[in-house]
C-alpha cells in the first residue's frame, strides 16, 4: 500500500513537472511532504495494531485449545 502510493505521488509529481495539471476533465492534486508523511505513519500505525491484536487473538485461542 505504501509503494502504491509513493509510486502514484510520484506520477503525479512527474506530470507537474511537465506542466500537466489534469488528465481530461480530472485536476491531478498536489501531495505535500506533510501529507505524504501522515500516509505513511497513519498506514504503519494501522498495520501494527492489527497484527498486535491478531497476535494477542491468536495465543488465546490456543491456550484455551490446550
């Protein structure tokens, strides 16, 4: 998901910077460092709860199996 959207933020970065500021009716936005950042955290942040809490689900569960 990351590489997805660094890799999107850098298409777009490259079309500005040939002047293209929309595709047809659609206007490409502009990603800021900030935003790009907060992406990233938000996504790592996430992730890491989630296998933490599957973690913690998962050992209950096989300690009530045993």
């Amino acid at each position: 998901m990351i590489l997805g959207f660094i890799g999107v933020k850098l298409i777009i970065e490259a079309l500005h910077g040939s002047h293209i500021d929309g595709v047809g009716s659609f206007h490409l936005p502009e990603i800021g460092t900030v935003t790009s950042l907060l992406f990233i955290v938000a996504t790592l942040t996430i992730t890491t709860v989630l296998s933490l809490l599957k973690t913690t689900r998962d050992s209950r569960r096989a300690a009530e199996s045993e």
